[in-house]
C-alpha cells in the first residue's frame, strides 16, 4: 500500500496566523487600559498568542505533515510509530469539561506496548510537547471561537472565553504513563489527540481516511 501523508495546508497556517494576531492586538487594547487586572489578562494573551502561538505557527510552516499512515502504522511527528494492532480505535474527540474545537482521537490497545517503543528521542519529544501544550494548546485551540467572541469577551474581561481549554494547563509534565492517563481522563476514552485545525480536511474526514487506511492494512494481512 501507499503511504499516505495528512498534512496542514498553507492557507489554515495563514488563518491561525491571522487570529493569533486578532487574540495579540485584543491583549495589546487591554494592555493599554491602565486597569491592573486587565493589564495582567492583556498581558497573558499577548503571550500566549503572540508569542507561544508563533512559535507554534512556525514549526507548523516548516513541518507540515501530521500524520504519515504506512503499512506498518501511524506515524506521528511526536512520538513512535502505532502499529495498527496496536489501534483499538479512532474517533472524534473532544475535551470533555470545555468546549474545545474536534479532535482526531485514537485510542490505544496496549499502553505498555506503547510506552516500551518510545525512543529517548520519543520521550523528550513528547514531554516537550506536553510543556508546549500547556501555552500553544491553549494559544492555538481559540481559534474556531472567532472574532466575535473576542471582542464580546474584552468588554467582561471573561478570559475562559478567550481560552476555553483550560484543561490545557494541568497536562502532566513527567510521566508518559501520566500523560496518556491525563489524555484518556480529559478526552472522554482517547489516548492521543491530534487538533482537527491543523488538519487539510475536516476532523470527520480525516478520521474516515485514517480508519479506511487501517481496515484495509489489516484486509491485506
């Protein structure tokens, strides 16, 4: 079979790009206030999405494949190759306790088997993304909330509004056993989650891709 790869287009970067800048220029008018708690919620957004959420962008320009589905199994940036023996399912996914954007979820057979591929690579990579993911997560997943939502959200100073995942900032640090835990617990039954924003296609049509993929390995075997 032919190796597929799921990759995020030029123009989704460019959107996020454009709404990370909106979430900036909002810090940047709250900054500019006077009052010291919106200084303190300008200041938080203007590093988030200024900073966090370019960091994030770039890496994003310079690698833009996600996924890599092969005949062994599903590769990801972050991490070991999943066996597709390995995958008990893969689904929509969401963060149960907040009204975060869909995500590609997939659930795990054998945590164990996981854990033991990992690579020291693998590792800091993970942990790395687990750091990352306290900020950029938080930067990045605002962005199907819209521009409206922002601008109703200065006013009030509601910042759950401008950052709805707060589950986001109580990622495990250490510990990969911690983290896929902490995933399983926060995602409603899924062990790794991959943003439906940084998808080409829409998180339905992904999953579609990424199931047939694996139906038809397992057909062949």
């Amino acid at each position: 079979m032919e190796i597929v790869e799921l990759t995020t287009p030029v123009g989704k970067i460019l959107r996020l790009g454009a709404i990370c800048a909106a979430f900036t220029i909002a810090g940047i008018w709250m900054v500019m206030s006077g009052e010291f708690l919106t200084i303190i919620g300008g200041a938080v957004g203007i590093a988030f999405f200024g900073g966090c959420g370019a960091w994030a962008l770039l890496k994003m320009w310079r690698q833009r494949v996600v996924l890599r589905l092969t005949p062994t199994g599903l590769e990801s940036m972050v991490g070991p190759i999943v066996p597709w023996d390995n995958v008990g399912d893969i689904g929509v996914g969401h963060y149960k306790s907040s009204k975060s954007a869909p995500m590609v979820g997939l659930r795990l057979l054998d945590y164990d088997r996981y854990i033991g591929s990992l690579s020291p690579s693998d590792i800091r990579k993970i942990t790395a993304a687990a750091k990352a993911g306290r900020y950029v997560g938080v930067a990045l997943t605002p962005s199907t909330v819209g521009v409206d939502t922002v601008l109703d959200a200065i006013p009030s100073r509601d910042l759950k509004k401008l950052l709805p995942t707060w589950d986001l900032l109580s990622i495990p640090q250490k510990g990969i056993a911690r983290q896929l835990a902490w995933t399983r617990n926060v995602s409603g039954g899924w062990d790794l989650l991959w943003a439906g924003s940084i998808f080409e296609q829409d998180v339905s049509e992904v999953v579609k891709v990424i199931d047939g993929y694996r139906h038809a390995v397992r057909g062949r075997s």
